[in-house]
C-alpha cells in the first residue's frame, strides 16, 4: 500500500495575540473582520494542524492585519522551522520594493511574497498589477526566485498576462484560483474563466475553501478534470484559508478531501502535498 504524503497548507493566517508588539496596520487602513474577531495564533494553528493531520504550513501574510510588516511570520517561521515557512507581502509601488525583495531573498524562512489587489476589505480589483512603476519590483522578483502569490479577481487577468510577458521568470501562485464563478451548471464556465493562464507553466493555481465550497453542490468533476488537464496537478497545491474561513481547520481539510476524489490518488497527493514543496523547498 502506498504510504500517504504528508498533507502540506499553503494557505492559513496567524495573528499574534500580542499586539504591542505586532502592532496592526492593514492594507488600505480597514483590518478584515476574521481578523477581529477569530485570530488564530502560531502556536493555535500547530495545535489545529495537529488534530486536522497536516505536517507543514506556508505562513501567509495576514494582509488585511498586518500589512508589509511581515515580522510576526517570520518569528513563527524562525521558532517552529521544522513545520512553517513565510510568505511576506512588500509594496511593489515602493520606491525601494526592489532593495526590499533582495533583503527578502536573503532572509531565513522568508520563502515567498504575496500581494493583496482585492478582498473583503477591498472588493474591486486594485489596477496597479502591471503598472509600469512595478517593473523594478516584478524584476527584482524574477532575480531572486521568490514565488509571488496574488490575490486578484478574473477581472485582472489581463494584468498578470502582461506581466507574465515582460517576465517570464516570474513564478506566480493564484491565491484562491482568481475566484472563478464555480456553481451548479457552470463548472466548464468557470474552468474557462482561469484557462487562458494554463499556457504559462509559471502559473500555479491556489486551491482553497473559496473553491471547494461552491464545489460541495457543483460538479466538481466538470470544473477539476479540464483543470488537471490543463495545468497539471503539479501546478496546483492545496490551502486552507484558516481561519479567514469560518470552518474548523479540520473541516477546511475534508472540504477538500471530498472535491479531490474525483482526481486519481498520484494527483491528490501532489495538490495536497508534492507541489507545495516544490513552490517551497524549505518545506521539504
């Protein structure tokens, strides 16, 4: 019998519950609600991957609390290096962003970078993506080999293209898939909403809760199997969204359990555990 592959999350939040020293300072000035009023700190989120039976995290920014102050991932990661990495965010309109992903690159357990261009917080789809002011930015990003997570809306696709173009060394992860519009009968529509970036291999896709729910009433097979076939299972990796989602982490990993049985079990493992190690290597 195969043995399973350790379970791997690419997606959770932590909070510190001191905030004298973590102070808040959320992007565009508004902390998210979840923030408020469920943080869920380093140590709670080992104590939920335990019970849940997920070995590793990649620690996202929690970007609608902490903003580009991305030391309390860091500490965690630093204390506990044996289960998390870090994922930072830096503000590419910065006129030092490039110093900042350099300083980045060199820093321990910092694995990679995220931007934050919509959300609760920020409903529309931010228009800087591809802004010309970025370009020192996405080309320190190149240089450095860091991994960029974007949390975008279909509707910045455009955007990305561009900058998948000008820089193509560029590896992007889509946090939460760009959200495509998946609902009972509309699976091969949604699908077709992310399908234009299947042709960029430097695209990975970011499968978490705010696909995997709509996928409870959909047919996950109509919107997974032409995305598997199209980006291949080791472009996609699996996360939680924890605890920006209402759902016990445990509950989160079932979500996803369920929509992946359609998938053969090589293409499980990797959503759930190959490809985050291959975005972060320090996970292995």
């Amino acid at each position: 019998m195969t043995q399973p592959p350790e379970i791997i999350d690419i997606h959770p939040h932590i909070l510190s519950d001191d905030p004298a020293a973590y102070p808040l300072a959320p992007v565009g000035g508004k902390v998210s609600g979840w923030a408020a009023g469920r943080p869920v700190t380093a140590e709670q989120l080992l104590a939920a991957m335990d019970e849940a039976g997920i070995a590793k995290a990649a620690l996202v920014q929690a970007s609608t609390a902490y903003g580009y102050d991305n030391r309390y991932v860091l500490d965690s990661s630093a204390r506990h290096p044996d289960r998390f990495v870090a994922v930072g965010c830096v503000d590419p309109l910065a006129p030092d962003a490039a110093g900042t992903v350099r300083t980045a690159a060199r820093t321990p357990r910092f694995a990679g970078i995220r931007l934050f261009t919509t959300g609760s917080t920020m409903p529309g789809q931010a228009g800087w993506l591809s802004d010309e002011s970025t370009h020192p930015f996405w080309s320190a990003v190149q240089e450095a080999g860091l991994p960029v997570c974007v949390q975008m809306r279909i509707a910045g696709i455009p955007q990305l293209v561009d900058v998948l173009e000008r820089f193509p060394g560029v590896t992007v992860v889509l946090d939460h898939m760009a959200y495509p519009a998946i609902a009972p009968g509309r699976e091969e529509a949604a699908f077709g909403e992310i399908e234009p970036l299947a042709k960029y291999p430097q695209v990975f896709l970011k499968l978490t809760m705010r696909n995997t729910v709509p996928l409870e009433t959909a047919d996950a097979g109509r919107f997974l199997v032409p995305l598997l076939d199209a980006f291949g299972s080791d472009r996609i990796a699996w996360g939680s969204n924890f605890p920006a989602a209402e759902q016990p982490l445990p509950e989160l990993l079932r979500l996803a359990h369920a929509a992946l049985s359609v998938l053969p079990e090589a293409d499980r493992a990797a959503i759930l555990s190959s490809t985050a190690r291959r975005l972060y290597p320090a996970l292995t």
